[in-house]
C-alpha cells in the first residue's frame, strides 16, 4: 500500500512540473526590440517616444517648449510660438 501511494505522489509532482513548465519558459523570454516599438502612427506621422509617452507627431501640432530636445531627436522643433491660441507649435 505505502508503494502506490508513493507512486501516486511521484506522478502527481512529474505531472505538477510539466504543467508548470510552460508557463516559466513564457515568462523568462525576452520582449524583442520589435515587439516594444510595435505603436504604429498613420501616414504623415512620425513616431515618438517622449517623456508623457508614445506619441504621433506631425508639423503644426500644438508642442511642450521644455520638451524641443526630445523633438529634436525625431527632426522637429519647438520654437514657433502662435499668439491666436497663446502655445507652441511644431515645425
């Protein structure tokens, strides 16, 4: 009786690993760098990352002045200031 208990508790801890398996091999996977850059922005757009997040940018947007260094990095620039609405717009 004691030998198929311990047969019972054998197989029921090699089935409890498989089932836990691949689970733990999803998990330890690395994001590739595709997977992260994966935010698409429509045609005319340009893609950024800034400091409030994923962004879509295109000339005449209304811009954050402390930011023009991160718009720089993506060939905007933050400098055209429009008095009719008292912001900044992308050029």
């Amino acid at each position: 009786m004691r030998s198929a208990r311990s047969r019972a508790a054998v197989v029921l801890a090699a089935l409890s690993l498989v089932a836990a398996a691949p689970a733990a091999s999803v998990q330890a996977e690395p994001q590739s760098p595709q997977a992260v850059a994966a935010h698409r922005c429509s045609s005319g757009y340009t893609h950024a990352v800034l400091p409030n997040g994923h962004k879509c940018l295109r000339r005449g947007q209304f811009c954050r002045r402390r930011w023009d260094r991160y718009y720089h990095r993506y060939g905007f620039h933050c400098h055209r200031y429009d008095p009719r609405v008292d912001r900044y717009r992308l050029t």
